[in-house]
C-alpha cells in the first residue's frame, strides 16, 4: 500500500494493483474491467466511483485551514487573551476596593457579584488557554 502526503487527496490513495496481481479500483476496491489495448490504465471500476473520489479531493481542499486562516485565528486569540488581561485586571481591582471598603458596593452583594466575575474571569482564562470556547 502506497500513501501520498498532498494535502488535496482525500483518501489514501492505495496501489490499484494488490499482491494477487487483480487489479482494483482506488475508490471501492472492486476488481477492474480489462484493460484496454490503448490508452491510459484505468484506476476506478465506474463513472461513479471516479466521480466520488474527486469529491472527496474538493471537499477535503474545502475543508483544509490555509497559512491565512490559522494566522488569523491565532491573532483573534491572542486579541482575545489581551482584551481579557483587561478584565482580569478589573475585577482584581474591584476586589481590591470591596475589600478595603472603598467601592459604592457593600456587603453580601459585593462579595457575591466580585466573586461571580472572578469565577467567570478563571472559566475564561481556561478556556482561552486551551483553545476551546466556554461552555455554558
């Protein structure tokens, strides 16, 4: 068996020639029709099969993540990871003044709202570094 590394190949490609010498189509393994005397050798055994592999190829190259779009999506968490350093920084500074009695807040429903927004910043923060959106 014989397998190619180009990322436009949807399967793996497999010799159409086995050790039994039959040789089989590349999409659905079924043995070929004789060879004709010219010409190039067939490697699908019908119109269907060659029509499913090349699907296959394009849905692949559809579906591939180019240099372009990893570069963008890489910048897009690294905006995010900034943005939320911002928040993070906040919500300590708003601990900070909760603590220390100098926010407007006061009692019970300071400490309940500062610690909803530090839970809320930490699930953020995990999800961000491991590359997941948040659940929930």
């Amino acid at each position: 068996m014989t397998t190619t590394t180009d990322h436009r190949t949807a399967t793996t490609e497999r010799s159409t020639v086995p050790s039994d010498g039959d040789e089989r189509c590349a999409w659905c393994r079924r043995s070929l029709p004789e060879p004709a005397a010219t010409g190039r050798p067939r490697r699908y055994c019908r119109r269907s099969c060659r029509q499913r592999a090349f699907e296959a190829r394009r849905r692949l190259t559809e579906l591939s993540w180019g240099e372009d779009q990893l570069r963008g999506a890489t910048e897009r968490l690294d905006d995010a990871s900034v943005h939320l350093a911002g928040i993070e920084d906040l919500v300590r500074e708003l601990r900070q003044d909760v603590d220390d009695g100098r926010s407007d807040l006061a009692g019970p429903a300071a400490e309940e709202l500062v610690g909803r927004l530090e839970s809320l910043t930490d699930d953020l923060r995990r999800a961000l570094d491991s590359g997941r959106r948040p659940v929930g």
